[in-house]
C-alpha cells in the first residue's frame, strides 16, 4: 500500500473478497478484457471522433510506453487536469497500467489548486490542455514548475511551447513488467473539503471497480447504453455513479459533450441515441426551462440522474412529465458510499428520497452529537463503513482522527434522515463547506485567502439560499482600518489563484462575528443575517 494511506482492517478485507465484492481485477485488465470481448465496438464518441474498445486498449498500451521513457513509473503521482476529452481516457489507462497515480483536478482549478495538489501529492508529471475555454493551462504549468522540484514533466494535449507534446508520447508497446495488484491505489480524487484545502481520496482497483460494478447493475447500465458525459469527467460522480468508467466496465458507449448547456446537448443526445446522462440540480433546471423550447428527439433518454446536491421535490416531479424517462437520485461522496434511487422504485421515493445504498455491506449510522444512534426517522449525523467507502484521506493522520471513527466510520458531514423503508433524506450539513450547485466550497480555504489581505482583519464564509444554484456563498469580513470594497477582495482572490467557483458570491462587511455560547465565530446566525438581509430587501422591492 502506498505510504499514507489507510488499509482497510484484515477481517474486512477478507470479507469483502469472500462475498465477491473485491474479485480482484485491475483497470488495466479491465481495459484488455473488455477490448477482448468488444474489440471493435465504439467506446468513446467526441465530436466526429469515434474510440473503439480496441483503439482504446492499444492508445493506453502505446501512452504507457511513452510514460514510461519519460520515467513515469509504478506510484508516481501525476496530476490530470484534462476537460472532456477522448485522450483523457487514453491517460487513464495507461497511468493505471503503470500502477501510476492520477490525481483528478478538475478544468476549473486555478494556481493556489494546482500548486498544492502538485505539492502535496509531490507529482512527478502534470498533464494539461493548452488552452481550454479561454485559459491557457501553460501558464499555470509554469507555475506549478517553478515552485516544485519533484515535477519533472509538463506533457501537454495540443500545442506543448516549452513542454512536452502528449501526441508524441504514444510509441510502440515496451514490455510492461510492473506489476499492478488489485489492492494497490489505482487514483487520489478529491474531497470538497471542509477544513482547509482539498484533502486527496485514495481509491483501489479494487474497491472502485466494486462500486462501478454496483452502479451499472442498479443504473442498468450494459452494452446498449449510451452514457453522454456533461459535467467534467474526473469529478468522481460523472467518473463512476456508473458515469463514463461505469459505462465502459458494462461494455457501452461513452459520448462527450463539450459542455452542459441544453444547446450541446440536446441536439447530441438525438444524433448518439443517449439513454442516460447526470445533472447537477441547476443543470437539470436548465434543461427542464429548455426542453418544451426544443424540437430535438429525445426519446432515446431512458434516466436522467440528478445529483451532487439536494435536488427539490418540486423540480424532481417534473422531470418525467417533461423529458419521458426516468429520474434516478443520486447522493455520493468521491470518498465512497453512493446512494440511488432505483429505476423501478414507486415515484413518492425517487422523488423525495436521495436514494438507498447501493451495497448490501454498506454500513449506515445515523447518530447524534455523542455518536449515539438517534431514533429511527429523525435527523442526525450520517457515518458510513463499507467495501468501497475509504478508511483514510492521503497523509492526513491528523485529520483522519476526526473524519473516522474509533471503528473505521467515515463521518460524511451530512444530515440525514432515513425513511421506514431505508431510504435516505438529505437534510442538511454540519460540515464547514458550502455546495454551490454541486461545486464544494471548503468555507476555511477561501477565509484563509481573504485573512492574507492587508485590509483585512477577520473572514467567514458562509452559504445563503438561492433558488437556481441551491447555495452560493457570501464573505462576511471585518476590515482593518480601510475597508477594501468587495470588488478588490474578489479581484485579490482571483489573483491568488484561487478556482472562480470558490470566489464568493457577495461580500459584506461587519464589525464583530456573533458568538456561539462556546466563543466560536457563530456562522448559523450569520446565515442568518444575511438571509434576513435578503429577504427585507425582496419585501423592499
Ligand atoms: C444532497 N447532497 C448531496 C444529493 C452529493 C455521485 C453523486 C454525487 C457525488 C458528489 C459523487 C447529494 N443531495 N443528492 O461523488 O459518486 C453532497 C453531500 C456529499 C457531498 C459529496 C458521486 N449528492 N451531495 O457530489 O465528493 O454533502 O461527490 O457528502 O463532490 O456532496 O461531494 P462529492
């Protein structure tokens, strides 16, 4: 096991094998079985650009031989930070066959991500577009070069400037002798974080594939389906609730979209026959104001799953009526528990539920401020244990004392409740983050940014309602002497690099935080002010 992370106990690990969840298979097989049994079905579709499994399996083949003369070798840590595109697979497999790590930066990721993640993870490779809906991704490179020593390579898709050029990286097969073993981490993905910075999610071979397997049974997913991926591939739902790695281990197609607007996708899901794809709650919004707009054909979309964030029952009822498939909840967490509604489940759950879990072995408390399991139907703290679920973030041993318990249960930081028949309901949160849309904010990172400016004497970010993104966030600040004006802070964020998804959204200034009984900066009753503040102001109107 790579240094830092943690195993799962002996007895558990026993059992998950002896009851046929972890059946020992890498990516790397997994790719060459499927191009075995597929060949020369299409995997992928990118614009007028059609994969096959075979393609696919000999690109990685040919990738890894390519990685591997630049050094790149078994867990080497190298982060991806590619948009939706066909080579971002090709990268995958052949860093898996390496026993090679990804780590899964997401498009929007800016310097103050970067840096770190390339830091942290002390990556050997970065692996980038060259430009990419107006960014050029060069530049963050040279960044994140200059401020590590263990980052030896830059390898670009397009043109490489001082770089390498990806395309040149794809060379006949050497013999790859690395042995890559089921329980070995096959990625970090990333946590939304809470305290501080990203933490990094360390996941096996085995452990994920059990939970692709899972997804496509549940999401009946198989060779006939056309998965369209709209949201950005390495976030870990459009990766594996069954998403496009699901999708493939099933034997099905894969298309990309350029992006999530209605105006890309409809007219894809026609042209490709798409029969599932994932939203965010805006995103299925969006898509529900369009479609009665819209003459495209889109008769061929069996589910649409909404999820990463509370999805209205309101907004749930109408998506059947208007699109004519079905809508499947999904509430997951890239450290591990998915929870689905299923296809088949009566339309009260799929639309009032978040879903169940999906494995049989995965453990569900519901407890309260002393881990005391509250009554049955009442809201508290969810804690998860199971085959797919991790026992420990990357080098976080700190950290780690208080995101698990004493018994190995990952505290989700989510309130919930659980129905009589086992389904469960978000209700809320008691971690420091805020979910913009299904974009996690960690409330501290960005308050650890503000606090670096000179004007700027304390920082609490907290969320406030919004009826299209569910939450965006709001700044409270109290200034030094000078108060800067919310333009220059957000300005001053941007400039440290910071994700503009995290920039907050309002900033308002104050003279004090008010206080929990406890002293701590109280951010319930700051949720507070800003909401009254908010709603006088429509009364106002
Ligand atoms: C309310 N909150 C939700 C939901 C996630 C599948 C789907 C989503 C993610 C994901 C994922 C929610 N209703 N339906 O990895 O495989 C909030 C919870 C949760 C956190 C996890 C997957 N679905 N959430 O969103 O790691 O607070 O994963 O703990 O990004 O999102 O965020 P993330």
């Amino acid at each position: 096991m790579l240094t830092g992370c943690t195993s799962w106990p002996k007895e558990f690990a026993d059992l998950y094998r002896k009851e046929g969840c972890w059946k020992g298979e890498t990516f790397g097989e997994m790719l060459r079985e499927r191009a075995k049994v597929h060949g020369e079905r299409i995997a992928i579709t990118s614009g007028e650009r059609n994969m096959s499994y075979a393609e696919l399996d000999n690109g990685a083949d040919r990738l890894a031989a390519g990685f591997q003369e630049l050094g790149i070798k078994k867990s080497d840590r190298v982060v991806v930070q590619l948009p939706n595109v066909i080579e971002f697979f090709e990268v995958c497999f052949a860093l898996f066959r390496l026993g090679a790590l990804p780590v899964f930066a997401l498009p929007s990721h800016r310097s103050s991500e970067i840096n770190y993640f390339c830091e942290f993870a002390e990556a050997v490779a970065y692996i980038i577009p060259d430009k990419h809906a107006g960014f050029d991704y060069r530049d963050l490179a040279r960044g994140a070069k200059s401020k590590n020593d263990t980052l030896l390579n830059v390898i670009v898709l397009g043109e490489e400037e001082e770089f390498v050029n990806l395309a040149d990286l794809y060379i006949d097969p050497t013999k790859n002798e690395t042995k890559v073993d089921s329980c070995d981490i096959a990625f970090l993905q990333l946590s939304g974080g809470s305290t501080g910075l990203s933490k990094l999610i360390p996941r096996t071979h085995d452990d994920y594939i059990y939970s692709l397997r899972l997804s496509a049974e549940i999401c009946q997913v198989n060779m006939n389906s056309v998965y369209l991926a709209v949201l950005p591939i390495a976030h870990n739902y459009p990766l594996s609730s069954p998403g496009i790695l699901g999708t493939l281990y099933a034997g099905g197609r894969v298309v990309l979209s350029p992006g999530p607007s209605p105006d890309e996708a409809f007219p894809l899901i026609e042209k490709e026959g798409v029969t599932i794809t994932a939203l965010v709650p805006p995103l299925a919004l969006r898509w529900l104001d369009a479609v009665s707009t819209r003459d495209h054909d889109l008769s061929s979309l069996q589910v649409i799953q909404v999820g990463g964030a509370k999805f209205s029952a309101e907004a749930a009822r109408r998506v059947t009526p208007a699109f004519g498939c079905k809508l499947q909840q999904v509430f997951g967490m890239a450290e591990g528990l998915v929870n689905y509604t299923r296809l088949n489940d009566p339309d009260e759950i799929i639309i009032n539920t978040q879903g169940r879990p999906m494995s049989e072995y995965d453990e569900i408390r519901i407890v309260d401020e002393e881990d005391r399991d509250v009554q049955q139907g009442q809201v508290g703290h969810l804690l998860t244990r199971g085959p797919y679920t991790i026992c420990g973030y990357y080098k976080a041993e700190e950290h780690n004392a208080k995101a698990f318990t004493m018994d190995g249960f990952y505290r989700t930081g989510d309130l919930v409740s659980m129905t009589d028949s086992g389904y469960i309901v978000v209700e809320g949160r008691d971690k420091d983050q805020i979910n913009r849309g299904g974009e996690k904010i960690a409330a501290e990172e960005v308050e650890n940014h503000l606090l670096a400016h000179d004007a700027v004497h304390d920082a609490a970010i907290v969320s406030m309602t919004d009826d299209y993104l569910g939450e965006r966030s709001c700044a409270f600040v109290i200034p030094r002497d000078h108060a800067p004006t919310a333009k220059e802070l957000k300005q001053f964020l941007k400039e440290r690099g910071l994700a503009v998804f995290k920039i907050p959204d309002r900033v308002e200034f104050i003279d004090s935080f008010p206080k929990t009984p406890l002293g701590k900066v109280s951010k319930k009753a700051l949720r507070q002010t800003i909401s009254d503040k908010l709603n006088s102001r429509i009364t106002m109107k």
